[in-house]
C-alpha cells in the first residue's frame, strides 16, 4: 500500500489514487478478496485538490491498517451545481463503460431532487454553507450489483477551512473517512449480491455503526501517538490533535443521557425503534464495541467475527467470536452502563 495519493484534475473530476498504486480497469469481481489497487477518490472540481488528497490519504491508511479491499470509488461532492453535474457524468459514464447501465437512467437517477442521490450531497453542501452550518453527509451507498464499494460525501470542510461553516477539526474528517472505510470493508466480507441477504449479514444497525465508529477511533488514537494523524493533513485543513479519551468520555456520557431519556438501551436502538438516534445506535454501539473488545479482545472482531459471518449469519457469527448469545450480551452491557463513569473510562486501551 502507498501511504500518499497523488491526483490530477481531468477538468470534469479531480482524481486521487495512491501513489504508483494500479487501479482497477472495468468490472471485475473482487467481493471477498484482499487486493492490491488503490481506492479512487473522484472529486467535484470546485473543491481544492488538497481535500481531495486528505480523503484519499485517508483511505489509504485505513486500507493499510485493515487490509485493503475494493473497488472503491469515493465521490466527494462540491458547492458548485455545474462541477456536480460534471463528476456525475463521470460517474455514469463509468457505469455504461463498465457495467452497461444506460446513461440516461444513471444520470436520471443520480440527480433525482431527493435523499441519497449523488445531487443531493450537493445541494445539502450548498444549503450547508449558506446557513454556516457545518453538518456534513456522507455514506456506503452500495454499488454490489457493479462490483464496486461505491462512497458519496458532502464536502469534509474539516480539510478545507476557507469554508465559512465554523471551526472543523481535520482530524475528525480523517476518523470519519476510516468509518467508511471500514464499511467497506464489512461489506466485503458479504459475497452475495442479494438485497435482503446482505442486509440481513450488515445486521443490527449499533454493530455496524459501532464497530466502524470504534475501529476507526482506535485507529486515529493509533495514529496520534505515532505523530502520523494531524500532522499529514494538508496546510488548509483546520489543525488541532486527535483526543481519543475526551472523545471516548463524551460519547459515553452521551449514551447515558440518551438512553435515560428514551427509557432503553442498546437493543433498541434500531432504525425506528425508542432509543433510534445517533447517541443511541452510534456511541452506545461504539462503547459496546469497546467492551467487547476489552472483554473479549481486540482482534476478535477482525480475526473471528467477520471471517465467519457470511458462512455462519449473523448471530451465528456472533455466539462463535464473543461466547455468548447478543441477547446474553446487551444483559451484560446494560449492567455495564450501569457502573461509574471512572470505571467505565478504565476499559478502554
Ligand atoms: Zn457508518
């Protein structure tokens, strides 16, 4: 793996890839395997090739760290409406070349005016910035059916910070692309192209968001101390260093207050279940990852669980790794949240 990226502007796209690394040519199978193309990083032209580089960068540790899986192809969307419409095109025309989806449907399809079409990250982007509101979007959004791991993003101002959306630190933007990553690599381990298979194998939505929000906060705590996380972030990225603990503790107080308030816990922290939030599914699942790990072992996740997840299922998969049914487990997790916050914090590597 290299560890930079180097990129060049098409004039319709900024394209990152690492450096001297080959990248994939049409469609091949690669579901399942560790392979050694770079991940792609295809950015919208009004955004500044430094951001393009910090994203791809990141992904480039991350596949160092975990095993590199693909294809991937990470779109980072822009401001600009007119640059939108040209990494699109990019995009769709990818999509004849390689997997003969008519162009027409994919661009139809692509900027439909509403949730999760590559255009909505966009305009969501735009509208952002106009408010001077720093949220930020971005996600796995599939892309089996072409054998790809296909990413789109809002712009990750936290590597940019011209943007006038308040202060954004460049190291969270680093943690938030190894959440991705990770992503993809769960759904690598998932074969099948069926729908409601892979859906079933992704499991419960706290494991998920839990266990990539953790390894990916591990993993920048990692980097930290090694003096290799803000210190690689570009000149326009907003600078500050990676707080593991702090971070850790906040999360934790978090859960505490979210799950006091929707009167449960971790098992109901589902899409539309009462305790259905982000500090419900996303820093409850990451304690609840940080106490298996502890518990249990830190390689148990990566070595045990995800090898055997699509022969076993997933409770199948989960009663082998950790020794206990997840049943038996958010018992044990409840009376965990249950102790001090001192005692909690001591688990943590
Ligand atoms: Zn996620």
């Amino acid at each position: 793996m290299a560890e930079t990226a180097l990129c060049a502007n098409d004039g319709d796209h900024i394209l990152c890839a690492g450096d001297g690394m080959p990248v994939v040519e049409g469609a091949p199978d690669l579901y399942g395997q560790w392979i050694s193309y770079s991940p792609e990083v295809l950015c919208a032209v009004d955004l500044d090739m430094r951001l393009c580089n910090d994203v791809a960068n990141s992904l480039l540790w991350a596949a160092k760290e975990w095993g590199s899986v693909g294809p991937i192809e990470y779109y980072v969307m822009g401001i600009d409406e007119s640059a939108a419409d040209s990494l699109i095109d990019v995009y769709c025309s990818r999509r004849w070349d390689r997997n003969s989806w008519s162009k027409d449907e994919c661009l139809a399809e692509s900027t439909r005016a509403n949730d999760h079409s590559m255009k909505s990250y966009q305009s969501l982007s735009a509208a952002w910035l106009a408010e001077g509101n720093p949220s930020t979007t971005m996600g796995h959004n599939g892309g089996r059916q072409f054998n790809i791991h296909q990413f789109t993003s809002s712009v990750p101002w936290g590597f940019d910070a011209s943007y006038d959306v308040g202060f954004i630190e460049g190291v969270q933007e680093q943690k938030t692309v190894f959440h991705e990553y990770f992503h993809a690599l769960q759904h690598n381990y998932i074969v099948t192209k069926d729908w409601d298979e892979r859906d079933s194998k992704m499991w419960l939505r706290w494991f998920a968001e839990g266990s990539a929000e953790y390894m990916a906060s591990v993993l920048a705590r990692r980097l930290t101390d090694a003096g290799l996380l803000d210190s690689r972030l570009s000149e326009i990225a907003g600078k500050s260093s990676y707080d593991f603990t702090t971070l850790m503790r906040q999360k934790l107080v978090d859960t505490k207050a979210a799950y006091s308030q929707c009167g449960g816990s971790l098992k109901d922290s589902g899409y539309g279940d009462k305790c259905d939030s982000y500090e419900g599914a996303y820093s409850g699942g990451t304690w609840a990852h940080a106490y298996l790990a502890n518990k249990h072992g830190s390689d148990i996740l990566l070595d045990v669980f995800y090898p055997n997840l699509d022969a076993m299922g997933s409770e199948t998969a989960f009663t082998h790794a950790y020794g206990q049914t997840v049943e038996e487990f958010y018992t044990e997790f409840d009376e965990f949240l249950d102790l001090t916050t001192e005692e909690q914090m001591a688990i943590l590597p």
